[in-house]
C-alpha cells in the first residue's frame, strides 16, 4: 500500500462518519500482509487468526495515538509482532513449557502431514527456524521472507539498525548450522 493510499484510509478514520469504512479498507489492504507475518511466528493458523484479530482490534483502539511518522503497514506490523512475541511467551508460561519442550511441540506439528506446505527443505527450515530465539525468528522473516529493510524492520522492532544485523547474522549462522547436521 502507497503512502497516499495510506492518507486516504487515515483521513476515512478519522472522519466519524466514515470511520468504519476506513477500517474496513485498513482490514482488506494489509490483513493478509499481517497473517502471513503471525503465521510464519506462531504456526498454528487457529492462533494466527486470533492473533490477527487483535492485532486490527488494537489498531483500531489505539488508531488516534497513529502520527503518521512511519507507514500504516509499519505500525500493524509493529503491533503484529508485538502481540505474536506476546502470545508466544503467554504460552510458554501457561502451559509451563520449557524452551525445548515449546520447540519439540512445534516440530511434532511441523512433522504432522498438511500442517506445513512445502516440500522436505522447507520442512527442516521450520524446524531450524524453531531453534531460533523468538526476536531472532522474528528478524529472519522480516527481512528474509518479507524482503524489509533493515530501516523498516528497525521501525516495526523498535530496535537498532546494528542490533538486527547482528540478530540476523546469528539466525543465519544458526539455521546454517542446523541444516548442515540433517
């Protein structure tokens, strides 16, 4: 989405009487966009979806505090990731799970058939990608399958520039590493 297009849905919301048309137009344009993000961190497409849906149910709570400083794209995801990091660690707490207990439920997920699409490779990418610590994985999608800048992702982390190419490089390194023991 354009940064116009972007003025165009803002001045929707703010308008009282067509603010849920601008909802609806902010939900359509970036709903899939922020999914997919959620999907790649959590997995499981029941927790994606719910994640999703309070990802927008925050937008639009908080949409008068929204300056304008960084795209609407930029600022869902910030909320996207926010809330994925969130739910991930109220997980690990709720059912008292240990990191490798979370990792080894994830990849018996993985391993179940129709779960993941994608052939053997993607498969152990999973896998390697569960390794990672979850600001890590985070980083990796962001700028590996969602193809960010280090600057959009800086915006959507709250995070330094030379933080995440550090966090990148050891996600690379890590993955590398896991898939060359398969």
């Amino acid at each position: 989405m354009k940064k116009d297009g972007d003025q165009k849905i803002i001045q929707l919301i703010q308008n009282p009487k067509t603010r849920d048309m601008g909802f609806r137009q902010l939900i359509l344009a970036y709903q899939k966009r922020v999914y997919h993000v959620i999907r790649r961190m959590v997995l499981i497409h029941e927790d994606a979806d719910d994640i999703t849906q309070n990802t927008f149910i925050k937008a639009h709570h908080y949409i008068d505090k929204f300056q304008g400083k960084s795209s609407l794209f930029t600022w869902l995801y910030r909320i996207a990731t926010n809330e994925s990091l969130s739910f991930l660690q109220k997980k690990k707490k709720r059912f008292f799970f240990s990191i490798e207990d979370h990792q080894e439920k994830m990849e018996s997920y993985i391993d179940q058939p129709g779960n993941m699409d994608g052939d053997e490779i993607q498969r152990l990418l999973q896998k390697a990608l569960l390794s990672l610590p979850d600001k890590q994985r985070l980083v990796f999608h962001l700028k590996y399958q969602e193809d960010l800048t280090y600057e959009e992702i800086s915006e959507i982390t709250g995070t330094s520039i030379g933080a995440l190419k550090a966090s990148y490089h050891h996600a690379v390194k890590k993955i590398e590493l896991s898939l060359a023991k398969e």
